[in-house]
C-alpha cells in the first residue's frame, strides 16, 4: 500500500507521499529452521539483504518535488520462535512467540524527475 502523511517542520508541514512501493530483491544468504521440542520452531535468518524501489513526492507552502527512489537494506538478522499447539483439537495454528530484528546498513537514494 501507498505511504501518506505530513510531518511539521519549523513553519509548517511537509505533506508526503511514497507510492508504486515493490519489493525488487531479496537475499537470503544463511537461513536455518530448526524444531524446539515441546514448543515449536526456530527460524533464524543472517545476514539478509532487501531491495525495494517507489515513486516519491513532497508537497510545502513553497515548494512541490517528487521522483524515484530506492532502499536498500543490509545486514538483515532475524530470530523468530513459533510456537504450535499441543493439542490435536481443532485445525493447526502457529503463533509468534517472540522475534528479534537487527539491520546494519540503510542506503536511501531518492533521485528527481526531469
């Protein structure tokens, strides 16, 4: 979905938004799944790495611009603990138990129209 705001800055508000958002690379260089016995399942992802391009604008009182731009993420760590019932009663559920998400790096290029 489309990203739209406003923020106030100084004098006034700076009006947003990010549209056309797609997800154009990901990388999954170490990824492991493993059983918890009694609990459920670990997933753990290192090292991972997202690409992600859109369109942008930026609306003030005295000035309008807008463009493409694109994020890159990188050194992406993900533990997550999914947990499943223990009882045969009902259809399967899965629950997260708990998740910790660390990112290293953050590259922002934001590119104008011309």
């Amino acid at each position: 979905p489309d990203l739209t705001g406003h923020e106030k800055f100084g004098l006034g508000n700076v009006k947003y938004n990010i549209s056309k958002i797609h997800v154009t690379a990901v990388e999954l260089p170490s990824a492991s799944i493993s059983l918890l016995p009694g609990s459920g399942i670990k997933l753990v992802i290192g090292n991972a790495s997202l690409t992600i391009s859109m369109n942008w604008n930026i609306r003030t009182w005295m000035f309008k611009d807008s463009g493409r731009g694109t994020v890159h993420i990188s050194k992406v760590f993900v533990t997550a603990i999914l947990s499943t019932p223990l009882d045969n009663t009902g259809p399967t559920s899965i629950s997260l138990t708990s998740c910790r998400t660390t990112s290293g790096d953050i590259d922002i290029k934001l590119n104008r129209k011309t």
